[in-house]
C-alpha cells in the first residue's frame, strides 16, 4: 500500500498573504521518486513534517522550509507536501521557488481535484513575479548597483529547557530526610534502653549526678542522645532541601512556560484577497 504524509491543508494553495521581504535565492528542482521509502524513513518524515508544522505555526518560514524538505526528501511519495512548501516559500518571499513546488506537485498528481486551483495560483504567482522584476528594473538607478547579499540566516533562538537542580536538591534532600528519620528511630530506642538500664537498682556505681548508673552505660547513653540530635538535624535540613525544591521546581517551570509561550493548537483561519479566498489549516499527521 503506498504510504504519503498528510499536507497541512490542501486549500493552502488557494491562500492570499503578503509575503515577507527576502531576496529571491535560485530555484532547484525535485528529483524524480523511484522507489518506496522504508519504515524508518517514513517515521523520519512525519517526524521533520510535524516539526516544520510547529515552525510554521510559528511564522519561522525558514525552519519550515528545512523540515518540509527533509521530510520529502525521506519520502518521495507524499507529494502532498509539495502544497505545504509551496505556501512556505511563498511567505519567506521566495516565489519562483513555489512556482517550481506547485507544478512538481501537478507533474506527480495530475489528477488532483485541485489541479485548476492550483494551476491558478502559480498564474498568480507568475504575474506577481514578473511585477516585481518589472518594478525592480524602474526603480534601478544607472549603473545598477550590484544586487546585495541575501540575508543571513538568523540561527534559532536556543529553547528554553529545565535545570535539573530541582530534582537533584529534592532526591539528596529526601535521601537525607530518610537516612535522618531512621537515625532517630534508632538512637531514640537507643537512648530509652539506656535509661531504663540506669534505673535498675543492682548498678553499682554512681556517675555524674544519678544514682545507680553503671560508667559504661552512661557513656552510650550519651553517645545515643548525641547521634539523635544529630539524626534530627539531619532530617530537618532534609526536608527543608525536599521544600525549597519544589519551590525552585514551580518557578523553573514558570521560566520555561514564558520562554516558550502558549502551545500552538490546529486553528482554521479563513483569508480573503481581491484574487482568492481559501482557509489555511494547520494540522497534523
């Protein structure tokens, strides 16, 4: 069975927008699809399909662009993505090159019931471009100047991600609160023991105050009572760690939501033009 992805929205197409101001670059063509793509690259596809869907969503054209791309490249067969870079190129200011993507995708579905849609739409294209290469030559001043550079590609901004000290501070302090609450358990049964040996009246010695209080026993009675001071410190600051985790887990969870902004969700936008109207969709696979 022949396997495709699913294309944002085939009414793509049919959307009118102002494009963003970038030099045009030079167009490349698509090279013909042989053979059907594997399991693995097929999983690969829908993977770069649904990251370029978030950056497009995201008005990030450029990152749409190099995940669309990739996921075609990695299956041939779903030529539906074809409509999705063609609207992508098409906002990233980059014409010709949505012209190419628009009749690769009629010479591979020519029986697309959008084909006269389509076919619309790269005369739109068309005009728009000859338009600009018209006004470009007016405007140019003798000699023309040499054409500028295009743009560098600004390098994504780095995401936003959560530091891992809350966990550590919340594991070391719980590991602390434990180890604290069984010292306590035990010195606290410890020191009971010990003092219910100084009562007894058959201890022959008197030490430091109390009557009837073997030397040796005291001396690990002391030795109890000071481990469970100890053991209570311990599991105080083990619980306050445990505390001031979570706090610090709460407000880097705030960090990362504002640095990240909303979830981008499906939304159907209707778009009119004195040429066109269509919806642009968002979706998934």
């Amino acid at each position: 069975m022949r396997r495709k992805l699913l294309s944002l929205s085939a009414a793509l197409t049919l959307v009118m927008a102002p494009a963003v101001a970038f030099a045009e670059e030079p167009t490349k063509s698509y090279p013909d699809c042989g053979r059907e793509p594997t399991d693995a690259e097929v999983a690969a596809a829908k993977g770069a399909f649904q990251a370029g869907n978030a950056s497009f969503n995201e008005a990030d054209y450029a990152r749409a662009i190099d995940y669309w791309e990739d996921a075609y490249r990695r299956d041939c067969t779903a030529n539906p993505l074809l409509l999705n870079l063609a609207r992508a190129y098409e906002l990233a200011g980059r014409k010709r090159q949505a012209v190419v993507s628009l009749e690769t995708f009629l010479a591979r579905e020519p029986s697309s019931g959008e084909k006269d849609q389509i076919n619309r739409r790269i005369e739109v294209l068309k005009k728009k471009i000859a338009e600009e290469d018209a006004a470009a030559v007016v405007a140019a001043p003798p000699p023309p100047p040499a054409a500028p550079p295009p743009p560098a590609a600004e390098s994504p901004a780095p995401q936003a991600k959560r530091s891992p000290g809350p966990w550590i501070v919340i594991g070391v302090g719980g590991a602390a609160a434990i180890v604290g609450t069984l010292g306590v358990i035990s010195n606290k049964k410890k020191v009971d023991d010990y003092e219910a040996q100084c009562d007894r009246k058959d201890t022959p010695l008197v030490v430091e105050g109390r009557d009837n209080c073997d030397f040796t026993i005291s001396k690990k009675g002391n030795d109890a009572r000071t481990a469970l001071n100890v053991s209570g410190v311990i599991t105080g600051v083990g619980v306050a760690a445990v505390a001031a985790g979570f706090i610090w887990l709460y407000f880097d969870g705030k960090r990362v939501a504002n640095a990240q902004g909303t979830l981008k969700r499906p939304l159907v936008t209707p778009i009119f033009s004195p040429q066109l109207a269509g919806l642009n969709l968002s979706g998934a696979f």
